[in-house]
C-alpha cells in the first residue's frame, strides 16, 4: 500500500493544485501541511500560495515545475 505521502506527490505530479480539505476526502490525510514538509525534506520542490475564499483562508500547494 502507498503511504499518504507517496499518493500526494503522485496527485501533485498531475499538475493539478491540493488544498487540506482535498488530501483529507481524497488520502484521508489530516496534516496535508506536515506531509508537505516530508516530502520538502525528500527534496521535492513544491510551491504554495494562500487562496481565499469569502473571507476564510487556506494553502494550495503545487509541484514546481
């Protein structure tokens, strides 16, 4: 089985943005942030940008390219 960390990376190999809310309904992952960091730490580059939403807050990270 693929770890949490190994499915996110492959998610954001598509290009496609990850937000909290989808890696927790798409990985069951609550820590979206911590992983990132992991994966940082492998030395994936991966950008992030804050995104707003009416008046709530969140990170969306991508893989640079």
């Amino acid at each position: 089985m693929r770890t949490q960390a190994q499915r996110i990376i492959d998610h954001l190999a598509t290009g496609r943005p990850l937000t909290a809310i989808d890696a927790l309904k798409r990985f069951g992952c609550f820590r979206l942030a911590a992983r990132i960091l992991d994966l940082r730490n492998d030395g994936h580059r991966i950008t992030s940008r804050v995104e707003k939403c009416g008046d709530k807050r969140f990170a969306s990270y991508r893989l640079a390219g």
